[in-house]
C-alpha cells in the first residue's frame, strides 16, 4: 500500500512539474501543438519536448538516430551481449553523440512507472508497444504518450520513426531517416537476388521435444513485415493466419501439406534444432526442411534485429540478408 501510494505521489508531483513547463513553454518552432491519434485516442503535445523519455521495445532509437538522447528508456533485455542493458547500436549511437547511458528502466516485471516519473519528461514515445489501457492512463499522468496506432505490437519501424518523430516536432528529419533506411535495405537487396520471388516464414518456437505444433508469426508482426522489405513474400499459411489481426497463429503438425510453399524457415534456435526437424516424421516432410532452407537466429544481435528498428537496421542488414540468401540457394 505504502509503495502505490508512493507512486502516485511520484506522478502528481511529475504532472504538475510536466503541466507548469507545458504553461510557461513559448514554443517558436512553429510546429506545436501537434496532436497524434492512437489506439488509445489522441495526446496533444503543446510545445516543443526537451525532456524525452521512452518505454517498451527499440522507441528511443528514434530520437538517438535524429541525434537527441533521450532522458530515459527501456534496459535490453534480450540479445544483450555483454548484460549492460544497451544493445550494441544503441551504445555506437551513444558513442557518436558524445552522450553518457541515461537512466535505464527495469521493464521486466511491467513499466517501472516510478523510475520514468522521476525522470520528469515533456513526452513519452511508446509507437511500438503493448501497452495496455492502464498503462497509457498511468502514463499519461507524467506527460503526454505516443501510444501504438492500432495493434499491440504490430507497429512496422516505419511507423515507429513517424509517430515518435511527430511527437518530437520532427516530422521531417523522422521522413528523411525513412528514405535513407529504404535506400540502405534497397541497395542491400539489389546485391541478393537471389532472394526474388521466394516465400518465407518465421516460425516463433519450435520444441524439438515436441514438434506437434508449429507456432508462426503472421504478417501483423513486425519480423514478418520485414520480410516484404526484403522481398520474400509469406506462404498462404501464412496469409490466412493474418486475417484474424493476431500477430501470431499455430498450425497443427498433422497439416503439414499447407507448408509445402514455403520456401525458407527463420526461427530461433541452434544448429542442434534442424537434426530433429529432418528426422520428425511430420516436419521432415517441409520442402524447406528437406532442403535446409532454415536460418536459425540465437539470442545475439542479429538474432534481436530480425525485429527491425531504426538503428539495428543498418547494423545488420548485410548478415541478415546473406543468412536469408544462403539459405534461398538451397531450394529446389
């Protein structure tokens, strides 16, 4: 009790503190007020944001690669290497900017709503997020939050940059980051081609112990939207499993038929996973099994950038890519 108390004591101070600078700000950019619509309505942020905080997944390389330093965002918590909480993009960006690692928040037990407060930010960027309702109206008390546009999850990096952009007054810079990220994947691609007119799905966990069902991402997921960027296209499968909005579908094993167009695997695992798919008597069935068209992704930096974001993008586009390729030549 004493803690809830504490907390909502730490929010009321920092909206007052957020709505005093919000009344005094005289905003000469001419880009403020803006208003971003989301899934949970609209925030309206009236003057330019000085302090910018983040939660959830990869938001604040937005604003680091438009060159601002946020005051506070989420710790890495998976494909951190060295434990630190900072993905290695992340810490070259830091580096190039001259800037030390601000605060980090701990999300692994939820959104440390504590921790950002104390922070006192102008606005909270969270484009790409599951956060529930409780958590933008929690949020919301400290400062004015760029929510997801519709579903958990399911914003494309594209979207990410525009929305949290526009929340910062950049628009622009948030475009030209666009085009050049679009230009690096083009380039990129144009090198491969053998990646034309192949299909590929991402599988999101397979138990070699109990290959029964196979659990996928549909197109609603951002892994499955780079893919496009890439080329590849999805499998029927996986097109059907889109419908629902999910960002996720299983098929049972036994329909094992409905993968025979599918010309690459992508899941996370070590080598030690394919020797058992090969063997299963229902998944050695996969012409892309047959034919070891699998990349296998493990919990290191490409394995965390096959979820793209601003800065992992460009960081590991050349290695993504040629894993994708190597695996395209083996299809018959």
């Amino acid at each position: 009790m004493l803690r809830l108390q504490s907390i909502a004591i730490s929010l009321t101070i920092a909206a007052l503190f957020a709505s005093a600078n919000m009344a005094s700000a005289d905003d000469a950019t001419g880009r403020f007020p803006v208003v971003i619509e989301h899934a949970y309505g609209s925030s309206t942020i009236e003057s330019e944001p000085e302090r910018i905080a983040t939660v959830a997944w990869a938001n604040h390389e937005v604003p680091l690669a438009l060159g601002v330093v946020p005051v506070g965002f989420a710790a890495a918590n998976f494909g951190d290497d060295n434990g630190d909480g900072v993905l290695p993009w992340v810490s070259d960006k830091l580096d190039e900017l001259g800037a030390e690692v601000p605060v980090l928040f701990d999300e692994g037990d939820g959104i440390d709503f504590e921790s950002v407060a104390a922070t006192a930010p102008d606005v909270i960027l969270a484009a790409y997020s599951g956060l529930s309702r409780a958590d933008y109206e929690t949020l919301s008390m400290i400062a004015p939050v760029i929510a997801f546009p519709d579903a958990a999850w399911g914003t494309d990096w594209r979207d990410m940059i525009r929305l949290n952009s526009a929340g910062m007054g950049m628009s622009a810079e948030g475009e030209a980051l666009i085009a050049q990220i679009e230009a690096d994947i083009a380039g990129t691609v144009q090198a491969h081609p053998e990646l034309s007119n192949k299909t590929a799905m991402f599988i999101t966990h397979l138990d070699a112990t109990d290959l029964s069902l196979v659990r996928f991402y549909t197109e609603n997921d951002t892994r499955v939207k780079f893919f496009h960027d890439l080329g590849l296209a999805s499998p029927r499968s996986v097109v059907e499993a889109s419908v629902s909005g999910k960002y996720s579908g299983e098929i049972s094993a036994e329909l094992i038929d409905v993968f025979s167009d599918v010309d690459i695997f992508v899941t996370y695992g070590g080598e030690s996973l394919l020797t058992p798919l090969q063997a299963d008597p229902l998944t050695s069935h996969m012409p892309a099994i047959v034919n070891g068209a699998v990349v296998l992704l493990g919990s290191n930096p490409v394995g965390t950038a096959a979820n793209p974001t601003p800065l992992s993008i460009p960081w590991v586009l050349d290695e993504y890519v040629g894993l994708l390729a190597e695996a395209a030549r083996k299809v018959e």
